[in-house]
C-alpha cells in the first residue's frame, strides 16, 4: 500500500510540474506577444500624437508669421509713399510674398480641416484685396500721381480689408489653440496609458515568474489570484489596497514589491502631471510673448509715427513765434510812435480803428502768441514723453532716470487724471527719493509702470462712477508714487491707490496669464503677468500686490541698480 501511495505520489508531482512548465511556457509566450503588440500600438499612438502637437504648434507660429508678413508689406508700402524712396519697396515686396507663401502653407497644413480652409480661402481673397490696395498705391507713385496714391490710402479702404480679415484670423487661430489643448491633452494621456501598461507587463511577468519557480500550492493560488485581480485594476489606473501580511514569505515579498510598484506608478503619474503642467505653461508663455512682440511692434510703429509727424510742424511753430512776437510788438511800437508823431488822424483812419478795435487787438494780439507759445510747448513735452515712455530704440539694458519714466508715463495718462465736468481731478501723490541712475531695460520699465498706472485708474473710475461730487470732494481718488533706496545696491518703486482694493481669492491670481476681471474687450488678461515677468526675469527683481477689499492696492517693485553685476553675483 506504501509503495502504491508513493508511486502515486511521484506521478501526481511530475504531472503538475509538467502542467506548470506547459503553462508557464505559454504564458511567457502570449505575454511577450502581447507585450511586443502593445509596446509597438502605445510608441506609434504616442509618436502620432505627438506628431499633432508639432503640427498645430507650427500652425500657430505661421498664421502669426503671417500677419507679420502682411505689416511688414504695409510698412513698406508707408514708407515709400512717404520718402519715394525705393529702398521701402524692398520689405514690401519681401512681406508681400511671404504672406502669399504662409497663406499656402497654412492651406496646406490644414488641408484636413474643412472650417479651417474656408476660413483661410476667406483671408486669401481679404489679403489679395490688401495686396493690390498698397500695389496700386505704389504704382500711383511711380507713375508721378502720388495724391491719387495719397487719397487711396486715405480712404481706409485698407484699413477696413484688415479689419474685416481680423476676424477671420483670430477664430483660426482660436481653432487651432484649442485643437492644440486636446492634441496635448491626448498626448499626455496616451504616454502616461502606455507607461501603465508598460508597468503592468513587467508586473504580470513578475507574477508569472513567481509561480513558475514557487509551484502551485494550496495556499498560493487563492492570494496571487487576488494579486493578479489587483494588478489589473491597478493597470487601469484605479486605486487599490494591497493586503498587509501573508502567512507565505514569497507572496509577503510579492506584496511589498507591488505597494512599491503601486508606489512608482503614482509618482510618474504624478511626474507625467507636473510635465504637462509645464508643458501648458510654457504653451502660455509663449503664446504670451507672441502676443507681447505684436502687441510692441505695432507700438512701436504707431508712436514713431505719431512722434515724427506731430514732431516737425510744431518744432516749425514754435521756432517761428518768437519772430513773430517780435515783429508783432514792433508793429505796435510803430503805430504808438505814429500816433504820438501825428495825433490828428483822417476820419477814414479814426472809423478803421474804431472797426478793428486797435486797443484790444493791440492787448489780445500778444496773449494769443503767448498762449500759442505755451501749447506748442506743451505738444513738444507730450512728444517728448511718447519718446521717452517707448524707448523702441533700446533693446540693451542701459543707465536711466527712473523717476523720467515715471513722470512720461503719467504725462501721457494725464487725458485720464485730469478733472472732468463729473469728476474731479485725480490726486497724484510724488515721494521721490534721492536715486542715482538705474541700469535697467528703460522701455520695458516704463511699459510695467503704465500696466500698474492704468490699472489703478480703471480701478478709482469704476468706484467713482457710484460716488456723489460731494463725496468725491472729501475724499478725492489719489495715486501715491514712492521711490528710495533699498540697503546700497537696490532701488524700491511703490505705486498704491486709494481704490476699492482687491479681494483675496483675486489678488492670488493678479499674475496668472490671461487672468482679467475686466469685461470683453476692455482687457486681455496679459498686462500684470507680462510686467511680473519683466521684473522678476529681465531685472531680477521683485514684484509685490498688496491688497485687501475696501482698502486700496499698493504694488511693490524692487530692482538692482546694476542689472549686470546683480546677475553676475
């Protein structure tokens, strides 16, 4: 009977040890092929989304391009009606067909979208229309008929063909953004899919492994079962409880090795979050400093033509009032000798004077010119503020006088200080200290004062716009401008408001990209986030709101007087 049992014993091992090896062979088999099948369709569906993300990405930066190449051809086409010289045509003909050559490209780029292609058909047609508006400007010109050219652009004909082409690019561009977040979206989705699964393979072949070389026991099957079940839940993403202890060493060591792999897959979940995070940010900025650039660009053109054209008929004024003043009073002095000389005068001279009231013209003549005198003064100071506030000439940093910033920005906001017949003027409040020069990006500066400025007054307006005349006269609206030294090396500006102020879960935000209280079209959103960034990163300063609602808001810079130095330390 022994003999019986352990012959039976003997063949019951061989046949389960044989069962094992059958099936751990097939399970390492289909493992691998499944594996090979699933690495091969995860890179490819992670490589195509990736390739989407480029491509919208490349989209974007030519339908930008695009509109670049359609000012640059304006601004040629401006400049050679301007000078008549030929050396404009040569950025209008560059634009002219760079824009041709982008509004294919952007065809051919969306040739699978059929909104974005009547879209662009659309845009083609406006740019033609633009493109033989300034041609036949140009032609006018060269063929000697520069006032016809001169009342075509007068017209507005082009400005109303890029009005109506705004549009048009803005919704494509608006598509092509938002066809950008999802492509992102599925790309993160779809490598951190795939790393899962990638994780859960190499679990699954650990378990496998397992109980190849441990067999099948009893009081193995029923624990690693429920393993594998939480394996699977745990390749879907879903979070699991492992069990704390095993009576079996190798299921306990099996156990921790999977809280541990739990553990791993958390942190790159975690780590694949933070990425597109980072990835969404940098998205913003750059779609930030895209806006910035054309935002600056067009600044630029409009305040050097502005400058330039204001600039000399007044400097022609005002150089000629002075000879003017003087001949005037010698004109007068002359007619006081000539009466003085002959005081009988003809009864026809008597009724001229009586017509042209020689006494108050005598009086009324010389306060005309010396009113003249005073605005055309006061036009050359708002010229030179412009300059001075643009700064478009100085891309390096360079030694400025920040209180001459100040006092141009707020030159050229007087329009919105100044009293009106509802309100009264709008206090400003100058502690300015004893400050050398700043080494500093003074155009940049100037623009981060304005964001704060502006700012602060649509603040005071809006609250002022429920206040009574009388209330207004108590307790005017004031804007309080502070600058001193902060220790040897650095210079603190403070800008603060008697405003309502801002409330907590808003101020937390006042910096974010595109983040706005405002209403549509009145704000972008890009302001205070483009300021922080020019303290913080081109100054390496500091940039501070302090606020609380009913309490006004105080904005807090702080900069190195030596940007050099200050980085290199």
């Amino acid at each position: 009977t022994n003999r019986i049992l352990l012959e039976m014993r003997r063949t019951r091992k061989k046949t389960t040890i044989t069962n094992i090896y059958r099936v751990f062979f097939l399970t390492m088999t289909l493992i691998s092929v499944i594996s090979l099948v699933v690495f091969i369709a995860g890179e490819r569906q992670v490589s195509e989304d990736n390739y989407w993300v480029t491509h919208t990405h490349e989209v974007i930066t030519t339908a930008a391009n695009f509109e670049k190449q359609l000012v640059d051809a304006e601004t040629g086409q401006r400049g050679f009606l301007l000078t008549d010289s030929p050396a404009y045509l040569e950025p209008y003909y560059t634009g002219r067909q760079g824009a041709a050559e982008r509004i294919n490209q952007l065809k051919f780029l969306t040739r699978d979208n059929d909104t974005q292609q009547q879209r662009l058909e659309k845009i083609q047609g406006l740019m033609q229309q633009k493109l033989a508006e300034l041609q036949e400007t140009i032609d006018l010109t060269t063929s000697g008929k520069k006032p016809q050219a001169l009342a075509l652009v007068k017209s507005d004909e082009g400005k109303q063909l890029m009005d109506d082409m705004r549009p048009f690019l803005d919704d494509f561009t608006e598509e092509e953004s938002r066809l950008l977040e999802d492509r992102q979206a599925q790309y993160a989705t779809t490598t951190l899919t795939a790393q899962i699964w990638y994780i859960s393979e190499f679990v699954i072949v650990l378990i496998v492994l397992l109980l190849g070389f441990t067999g099948i026991k009893s009081k193995v099957v029923v624990p690693l079962t429920n393993l594998a079940k939480l394996a699977l839940s745990l390749g879907q993403g879903e979070r699991v409880e492992f069990p704390k202890h095993s009576e079996i060493e190798e299921i306990e060591h099996l156990i921790r090795s999977f809280e541990y792999m739990a553990g791993e897959i958390e942190s790159r979940s975690m780590e694949l979050l933070d990425q597109k995070k980072q990835l969404q940010s940098k998205v913003d900025r750059q779609t930030l400093e895209l806006i910035q650039s054309e935002k600056m660009s067009s600044l630029g053109q409009l305040v050097a033509g502005v400058a330039h054209e204001i600039n000399n008929p007044v400097n022609f004024i005002h150089g000629n009032i002075t000879p003017l003043t003087e001949s005037t009073q010698n004109l007068l002095d002359l007619i006081d000798l000539y009466q003085a000389t002959y005081p009988t005068q003809s009864v026809d001279i008597e009724e001229k004077i009586e017509d042209i009231e020689l006494d108050f013209l005598r009086e009324d003549s010389l306060k005309i010119l010396t009113s003249m005198t005073v605005g055309t003064k006061r036009i050359r100071q708002i010229v030179g503020s412009l300059k001075n506030f643009s700064r478009l000439d100085e891309s390096e940093y360079k030694d400025a006088d920040i209180h001459e910033g100040l006092d141009s920005t707020l030159l050229i906001l007087e329009h919105r200080i100044k009293a009106t017949s509802e309100v009264p003027r709008i206090q400003i409040e100058k502690d300015y200290g004893d400050l050398s020069l700043v080494q500093c990006y003074p155009g940049q500066l100037n623009q981060v004062f304005m964001n704060i400025l502006v700012n602060a007054l649509d603040a005071l307006e809006e609250r002022d716009r429920d206040r009574s005349l009388e209330a207004l006269n108590q307790n005017p609206s004031t804007i309080k401008i502070q600058t001193q030294r902060v220790g040897t090396d650095r210079v603190m500006i403070c800008i603060a408001d008697n405003g309502p102020g801002i409330p907590e879960e808003i101020r937390q935000q006042v910096f974010d990209p595109f983040f706005t209280t405002k209403p549509v079209g009145k704000g972008t959103g890009i302001g205070m986030s483009i300021s922080y960034k020019i303290i913080t990163e081109k100054h390496g300063g500091i940039l501070i709101c302090q606020s609380s609602a009913g309490e006004g808001t105080r904005f807090i810079i702080e900069i190195p007087f030596d940007l050099q130095h200050s980085s290199e330390r």
